[in-house]
C-alpha cells in the first residue's frame, strides 16, 4: 500500500525531505506520491503539518 497525499496539501515541501526513496514530487496543485516507488513507510505523513498525508 502506498500513502497518497490529498487536496489539503499546503505545497509547503515538508513531506519531500523526509521520503527516503525521494518518491514525492511537486504537482500542479499539491505535491504527489509515486505508488509504484513508495515505500510505505510513512515518514512523510508524520512530517505534514495539515495531515494532508495517510495510507491509501
């Protein structure tokens, strides 16, 4: 299972610095997770500060 990021994302980048895989990407309107790299390991949703970030 991969974690996805939602609507509420802020782009405020915390997220990238913390995926150890570096899966995370900016988007047009919110940064997005690579599922077929994602590692699951969710370090990025404990560093998003509007919990913008969960399992899928």
């Amino acid at each position: 299972m991969a974690h996805v990021i939602s609507d509420e994302c802020i782009k405020c980048g915390s997220c990238v610095a913390e995926c150890p895989v570096g899966c995370i990407s900016e988007g047009d309107t919110k940064y997005i997770i690579d599922k077929d790299a994602c590692a699951d390991c969710g370090a990025c949703a404990g560093a998003c500060p509007v919990d913008a970030i969960s399992a899928e």
